[in-house]
C-alpha cells in the first residue's frame, strides 16, 4: 500500500473512532441533538465530521454508514442473547485498544434500550473488504475463515482466499 493510500486510511479509521467517540456523548447527553433517536444522533456524528472538515460529506457518511451497521449489529445480538460486551468481543479484550471497547459498551448499551423499543433491523448483513469495522469477528462467507478485527480497522481481503464478503460472528450465532 502506497504511504498515501495508508494515511488516507489511518484517516478514515480514526474518524470512525472520533464519530463513535461523538455518538457515545450524544447519547449520554455531553453533546449533541436532545431526544434518544438513534439515527438522528449518527447524523449529528456524520455532521460534525463535515465541518469541522475531518471528512468529505462522502466519507462522513460512509462512515456513519459503517458505525451505525456495527453498532445495530452488536446491539441486536446483545438484546437477542442477553450477553454482555464481553461475550460479544469473544477475544481477548487485552487485545483490543481499551478505549474503543469502552467507546462501544457505552454506545451499544444505550443502542440496545433504543433498539428494543423501535425493534430496528441492521443496515445490511454483510460486511465487506475496505470497509472499516470495530473488533470482533468475520467469518469469510467463500472460504470459512476466521478474520480476528482486535481495533477499529479497515476490513482486508479474506487471507486464505482472498475473498472480500465476511459474516460477523458472536459465538454461536452468526451477525446479520
């Protein structure tokens, strides 16, 4: 990878976590659009991103697209299961940068409360390569194998098969 392409990612992972970072105060009210609606608390995320001109418009909402997936995501499966934030990372939280994992608990168990009341779906089922996701783990929808995200990352090509379609996997049940 080129070093321009690496700063542009490095970029765009470290405006997921500052979005997630917004979204987290948002919902705990230090910042952000009043009221509990999780979508208008992504945009308020997405926005500020824009202007203060952390992100093009286009990347902002990429991203937020990427943030509200994961974060739809790991709530459904915590309201299904009746896990806790712990369970759901399934690796070793060490591992993980502390600070994204407790960005996630706090915007994930708000998110849940949220998501059993509106009973909101995820974006989409999928995930897939050049995305950016937050830890935990896909599972290559070509070829089986177990991709471990441990922090905030742009998702690579499956390396067995260079496959670039993955399923979020919590354990016994499978993301989507």
């Amino acid at each position: 990878m080129s070093e321009h392409a690496e700063k542009k990612h490095t970029r765009l992972v470290d405006a997921y976590n500052r979005m997630l970072e917004r979204f987290r105060e948002a919902i705990h009210g230090a910042g952000g659009p009043p009221g509990t609606d999780f979508g208008v608390k992504i945009e308020y995320a997405k926005e500020r991103a824009s202007e203060l001109g952390e992100l093009t418009r286009e990347e902002a909402e990429r991203i937020g697209d990427y943030l509200q997936r994961d974060i739809h995501d790991a709530a459904e499966y915590l309201a299904d299961t009746g896990q806790e934030m712990t369970d759901w990372l399934r690796f070793d939280l060490q591992l993980a940068e502390q600070r994204i994992a407790e960005l996630f608990a706090g915007a994930v168990d708000t998110t849940r409360l949220e998501l059993d009341a509106i009973e909101q779906r995820a974006l989409q089922s999928d995930w897939y390569s050049g995305d950016i996701t937050g830890p935990g783990i896909l599972r290559c929808s070509k070829c089986g194998h177990e991709l471990r995200i441990e922090t905030t990352a742009h998702i690579p090509p499956c390396p067995e098969c260079q496959g670039t379609v993955f399923r979020k996997e919590y354990g016994s049940r499978t993301g989507g």
